[in-house]
C-alpha cells in the first residue's frame, strides 16, 4: 500500500506542479456603430491584475485598480496607458475618442470609448490598433469584434499583429 501511494504521489506531483504556471492573457473589444449618436462606440475588456501590472512596470506606480485603495492616480494612468496603446482610425485617418469611463465585472476592468461626429454616409473604413498588454506579455491576444451597419468581423490581435480592420 506504502508503494501505490508512492508512486501515485510521484505521477501526480508534475502534474499539480504546472496546473496553474500557465495563464491566458487576452482582452475583448467590441466595435459598433449609434446611429442615433453618429459615433462609434467602443467597450474594451482588459483583466484588472494584468493592467495592474502593466502600471506598475510601465510607470513605476503600484496600482489597485478594482480594489478600496484604487486611487485618482490609479484611474489616469489607467487612461494614459489605453491612449498610448489603443488607436483608432476612421476613413484611414487617426481619430480622438473620448475615455467616457470605466466600470469593473468579477476580475475585468471594463472600458469605454467613444469617436463622435462620425455620420454613416461617410464611414468606409474602421480601425484599430490594439497593444493592449503585449508590451509585457509576449503570448498576449487582443480579440476585436466589430459590428457596423450589419456588418460583422472578427480578428485576434497579438505582438506581431496588432491592427484589424472592417471595410464597409
């Protein structure tokens, strides 16, 4: 009996040992078109603990995001950080888009973004650029779904890629 346990605990040790070494870095963006409000309407969702740790390597901040400690300084780094790593484009042109805020579900932090003035009849061709997270994380992926004017496309972002595009 001594012997099974043995061997049961020497086959079983590797594997508990790298069950959680491995974790899934992605976030989720979706795209769409008010027509009511002529803009583009973008919601991004980011898992705070990576953010959290992209603040703290990028500007040396220890932020607690999602947490009772999160502070002001938290918040805009938070935004200075998706400004300088999320670009949008509109027609082939980059565009301003308002940070409206942000708001947090289980574990994710939840962003949204607006491009307003931007009527229907004009609109051929959106954009984004999504570095999100892949300046520390190699195996990052960036999923974007877009939805405008009926139209659907799907692309997964990584280091290597990091633009996707949808043609109306």
């Amino acid at each position: 009996m001594k012997f099974f346990r043995t061997a049961l605990l020497v086959i079983l040790l590797p594997l508990f040992a790298f069950a959680g070494a491995h974790k899934f870095y992605i976030s989720v963006t979706n795209v769409d078109y008010s027509e009511k409000d002529q803009s583009v309407q973008i919601i991004t969702r980011v898992f705070i603990d990576d953010i959290n740790a992209v603040l703290k390597e990028r500007y040396g901040i220890p932020s607690k995001l999602g947490t009772d400690s999160e502070s002001s300084v938290d918040r805009e780094y938070l935004e200075k950080y998706i400004r300088t790593k999320f670009l949008v484009e509109i027609n082939g042109e980059t565009a301003k888009y308002d940070f409206i805020g942000k708001k947090y579900d289980a574990d994710m932090v939840i962003c949204y973004l607006e491009v307003t003035d931007v009527p229907l009849k004009n609109l051929k061709q959106i954009g984004i650029q999504n570095e999100v997270l892949t300046d520390i994380y190699d195996d990052q992926q960036n999923v974007v779904h877009f939805n405008v004017n009926g139209k659907k496309k799907s692309h997964v972002l990584v280091k290597s890629h990091t633009k996707g595009m949808l043609n109306l």
